[in-house]
C-alpha cells in the first residue's frame, strides 16, 4: 500500500489528521472542481475486463489443490511487492475463479471496474441492484491477501451480519478470515477477535466507537506500545483495533455524508438528573401559550421567547428556590423544555419502548438506543412522556466521521447515489467518484411527481395508487418519512381491508422476513427509510410479468439522493418496476423552505405542474445546502478544537 506524508506507522498505524498548507488546499479544491466526478464508458469497462480475461486463461481446468497454488504464489507476490495496480488483474481473475466455485456467481464486467475503482482508493457509484455486496470483496479480498487489515464499512448491525454471512464462504475458500462486529457484542475481547480477523465486517458507528475507546485506553504511543507488544490473549482491557488501515466503505454516501452531520460522542453514565428541576422547567413551559408568549416555526425548528414570556417566566420565578430561582438559567431551561414539547416528537424523532426514549436516526429510520439527546433534553423527553430518568452521561471524548474516516491509510467506497455530493466527498475525504454504468439497460419507468394541497389528500391519493396497483398483483413499497406516518398510513389501509406489513423502527427485527416477502405478487409493504438501503427485493416471474415492483414515495427525502435510494429498489438487474413520488403542500420541507404565501399559491393548481414541481425542487436543494453548511460547520469546529486541544496529545477527548 502506498502511503502519503502524515502517516503514523508502529503498532496503532493510522494517518495524522494533519491541516495542509493553505496553498495545498487551494489545489486540492481546484482539482476536485475538475475531476471530482468522472463517469466512464463501456468499453472500459470491457477493456479492464478483457486484461482479467487474459489472466484468467486456464485458471477453470485446474484442480481445488492447483488453485491454491495459484492463490499462495499471488499472496508471497503481493505481500512482497504491495498493493499494487499491475497485479490486479491476476488477482481479480483468482478471485472471480473462487467466486464462481463457491458461490455461484463470478463477477461481471460492472463489477469488476467496480473492483478496479476501489482499488485504486476511489469511490465507485454502482447503480442500486448491481451487487456492490460481492464487489467490495474484490479489494477486500486483495488488501487482506497483501497482508493489510480490511474494515468493510456499511450503514447498519442487518447488512454487517448478512453481507458477512453470504461472502464468508468465498473468504474461506481463500484462506481469510472474516468477523463481524454488531451492537449486541458489548465484550471487548469478543471485538477484539473479530478485528483480528483478515477481514471484518462492522457499522460506521461501532468501528468509530471501538476507536475512540482504543485511545481513552492506551491514552499515549508508549503505552499502546508496551500493550500491544504482549500476546493477545493476554491483553484484556487494551486497543481492539489494529489500526486503521484500510477501509471499504459501503452506502458510502450515507456513512460519509448523511450520518456526518453530529459529532460521534463517547460517554459513560454518570448521577441522575436533577427530577425536581426537569418536571419544574416542564411546567413553566406548561404555563407559556403560543403567539403570545412564545413563537414557535415548527418547520425551521425554532423557538423564541417574546417579552411577555420573559414577563411571565420573571412574575413565577420569584416564587421558585434552587437553580431555575436565576433569571438566565431559568429562561434556558424553560427554552429547552419548550422544544421537548414542541419540536421533539414521539414517533418522529424518538420512540417510546420499554420505559426508554430511543432516538431515531433520520437518515436510516432507525433505532439509536446508544444515543441521548444533548444538553439536559433527553430529561425533558424522558419527563414529558413519563418514563425513568436515565442517568446523565459525561462526555469522555467525541470525534467526527471527517476526521475519523480520513485517518484511514487506505480509504475506498461504494453506493449508488454519489453524484450529487461529489465535490463533498473529494473535498473532506479526498475521493473521486467513478460512476460505472449498468450491466444491463434499465427498464425502470418513472411516473412523474404529483403535487398535492394537502397531506390529507396526499394519502388519500396513496390510498388508490396502492389500491390499483395491488388489484393488477403488482408488489408495492411505500416510503415514508417517519414511523408516524407509517402507521397513520398503516391504519388507512387496514380500514380500506388492503393487507400489508409494516417495516418501521419499532419493527427491525423482523426487517430481514418483511423484505424477503416484498416482491411477492400482491404483497404491499409500508416502510421509512429502512427500505431503502442495500435491501434486495427478490420477484417472481409473475410479478416480473405484470410490471414488476412499484415504489411509492409520499414525502421528498431531505436529499434528491435519499429519493432515488428509494427508487433504486424497484427494477434492479434489468427486471422491471415503476416510482412516483406523492408529495403534499403540507410536508415539512417545504413548510421549511417555501413562505406560506407561495406554498397557497402553489396549492390552488393554476400554476403548470412542471413550475409546481420546480419549487418542491428547489425546497430540497436547499436543504441539501442547509445539511452541506452544518457538515461544514462541524468539521470546522472539530479542527479549531483539535488545534486547542492538540498541546495535551488528546484532540479527540
């Protein structure tokens, strides 16, 4: 593997996350506005396909002992010689070889560009139903036979499990070994075995995790020296990482763009909250009225307390004794509690389960259980709905996915929809999306975006489409946006007697069956965002017959990427299926985006549908800008607080 300046070798290897002079940046900026982005043609594909052809010639009469052969010679070449592109080829033709005897499946043309382009430390944009599962083995598989620890990176515990599931074979019949790392694995050890494997299999979340622990623990380079330097079964409270090396990230839009919004922040449990000033601070807040002593935008997420709230905040305070007796905290904490109420809904932002508020991460739609909300909210909730207070948790260290992605010595990815936030992606993390075309023409239809006035005659309309469609026994996915809508949509179809199933964050354990049944005919399935990542809906030939899948989505996703995550569902491998996009003068984003005067407008339909259509567009764009400035932000800050920080030797604590 070839390394840049900035690299920490030893024990613990990873890259420095060090700032480049201001006239490095200025060229790095330069040449991503030219080549951050490039799409390439058929025929190289076909090209780079043919040189693997080449070396693959004989490699299908040898025998099971002769193909080891093969395997150990390439593994001494690249062990000796790195990680490097002249080999590839060979070790592409060996590694589809393998493929095609123990799983089936060699790989295509597609996919092995695809190979080639994270070889080569770039990102691969693979349209959705390519098999990007059984591509990333591809430099997984190589990187790990030259001797380098690989992360295979995806957005979630259900695609770690099953993605390592259905390639282990394939890494066995070469020798490697492969672990996996989920939420449900709390020791240490048990981490750091699956770490120590040739490959292993983990969620953005978990990999950062065990990295930040691995620094509280062994908080300098001797002693993580001296730690790894033992055995290490004889090791038990020290790093389970061996590094970071080098990393395939899938979904890589959602692990380094959508998820990269919040810091990572480790923290340990500490004293309980104080009840008597969380239920006092809910009160006060009880006792403001809307409009008049508080103004509340719901679709910015603000709120501001106007002077006659402050009036009546300074007449009851008099009368109250410990901390909220001061007038300045008194008015934050009233503030927070008026957004506990307000702006922080159950069902939307948090779940309710098992006496616990569980956040729900926007991006994928499900569960958080391992996160709090910041700043004493997470109290308020806990108050407001009348569950426990969980103790409050003291913050032990926190990085950003940005400077933790870029410590990696060998950084690749993949995902279908990387296009639009390709500057992004070059810009933070230094790679050049390759957009690779599909292996077969695509036969997916759209049917356009309908603008409606209201969210009540938005599920109306849902309400025949999936009627219709279900009485030509046609599959239906609906996308939602929340687990509310979800179920509000779930109860619509119960009651027009339309059977379904529902696959939300209060129903992931069973997300592996209700996708297994998605593609059955007739069968409707009403899920958030869940459905929309690395799912793979299998149909019959009837189903292909009749139109194949058809997706519904009855909101705009905060990006134009989360809506075509959603389409790429339907009509994957030249199979047939259909979208539409339902969307409601009413929905938040636009609410957010749009005054209220041009929203009404835009209701009444006299305006050309395509205008109507170009204003919910331009809603999401900005949005899109709004999430780019705040990744911004953080990144910024995180380097200010490094730079502040980086006297002690913890930047990230």
């Amino acid at each position: 593997m070839s390394l840049r300046p900035g690299v920490a070798l030893g024990p613990y290897p990873e890259r420095r996350d060090v700032r480049p002079p201001f006239f490095s940046r200025a060229l790095q900026w330069v040449r991503g506005s030219v080549g951050a982005k490039a799409s390439v043609s058929r025929h190289a594909v076909g090209g780079f396909a043919d040189s693997v052809e080449q070396a693959a010639r004989g490699l299908g009469e040898l025998r099971e002992a002769q193909l080891d052969e093969r395997l150990a010679a390439l593994r001494v070449r690249l062990r000796r010689e790195g990680f490097k592109e002249e080999l590839l080829p060979e070790a592409f033709a060996l590694l589809r070889e393998a493929a095609g005897r123990t799983l089936g499946t060699p790989y295509y043309d597609v996919q092995l560009y695809g190979g080639l382009v994270m070889a080569r430390r770039g990102l691969a944009e693979l349209e959705t139903g390519e098999g990007k599962t059984l591509t990333a083995t591809l430099p997984a598989a190589t990187a790990a036979l030259a001797g380098i620890p690989v992360h295979v990176i995806t957005a979630n515990d259900y695609l770690v499990a099953r993605d390592a599931a259905s390639m282990a074979p394939l890494y066995q019949r070469l020798g490697l070994t492969t672990g996996t790392v989920v939420e449900e694995q709390p020791e240490r050890a048990v981490r750091r075995d699956a770490y120590a494997c040739d490959v292993t299999y983990v969620t953005n979340k978990q990999v950062a995790f065990d990295y930040l622990q691995d620094r509280l623990l062994v908080a300098d380079g001797r002693r993580l020296a001296r730690r790894l330097a033992q055995p290490r079964e004889e090791t038990t409270d020290g790093a389970v990482l061996r590094g970071l090396c080098f990393a395939v990230v899938d979904e890589a839009d959602s692990v380094l763009i959508d998820d990269a919004r919040t810091p990572l922040v480790l923290s340990s449990g500490g004293a309980l909250p104080d009840e008597r000033l969380v239920r006092t601070a809910l009160w006060l807040a009880g006792t403001l009225e809307v409009g008049s002593d508080f103004r509340l935008d719901t679709a910015r997420g603000t709120i501001e307390i106007t002077p006659a709230g402050h009036a009546q905040l300074d007449e009851r305070g008099h009368a109250l004794e410990g901390p909220l007796h001061g007038a300045r905290r008194r008015e934050e904490w009233v503030h927070r509690a008026l957004c506990a109420l307000h702006l922080n809904e159950r069902d939307t932002h948090y779940l309710v389960r098992d006496d616990r508020v569980e956040i729900i991460d926007a991006p994928t739609g499900r569960r958080s259980p391992d996160r709090a909300f910041e700043g004493g909210m997470h109290a308020l909730i806990e108050a407001k709905e009348g569950v426990s207070l969980s103790p409050q948790r003291e913050t032990l260290a926190r990085i950003s996915y940005q400077r933790f992605f870029r410590r990696y010595l060998g950084l690749a990815g993949m995902t279908g929809t990387a296009s639009e936030v390709a500057q992004e992606l070059w810009n933070v993390y230094g790679l050049a999306t390759v957009r690779v075309p599909t292996r077969l023409p695509s036969k997916r239809r759209s049917f356009g975006t309908s603008v409606l006035p209201t969210a009540e005659a938005r599920w109306d309309t849902t309400l025949e489409r999936v009627r219709a469609l279900h009485g030509e026994g046609r599959p239906v996915l609906v996308g939602t946006a929340s687990v509310a809508a979800s179920e509000a949509l779930s109860g619509r179809l119960a009651q027009a007697e339309l059977p379904h199933q529902v696959l939300n964050a209060r129903q992931d354990a069973d997300e592996a069956s209700v996708i297994a049944q998605a593609g059955e005919a007739g069968r409707i399935t009403v899920a958030t965002q869940m459905a929309g990542r690395g799912t793979d809906i299998r149909l019959t030939a009837d189903v292909e017959k009749s139109g194949g899948l058809a997706v519904l989505a009855t909101e705009l996703g905060e990006a134009a990427r989360i809506d075509r995550q959603l389409f790429g569902r339907c009509a994957r491998q030249g199979t047939a299926g259909s979208y539409e996009h339902l969307v409601s003068m009413e929905d938040r984003l636009l609410e957010k985006h749009l005054p209220a005067w041009l929203r009404g407008v835009l209701a009444r339909g006299t305006l050309p549908p395509r205008l109507v259509i170009g204003f919910t567009k331009l809603a999401q764009l900005a949005e899109e800008r709004r999430g780019a400035l705040a990744r911004r932000r953080l990144l910024e800050s995180e380097r200010v607080l490094g730079e502040l920080l980086a006297f002690s030797g913890h930047a990230d604590t």
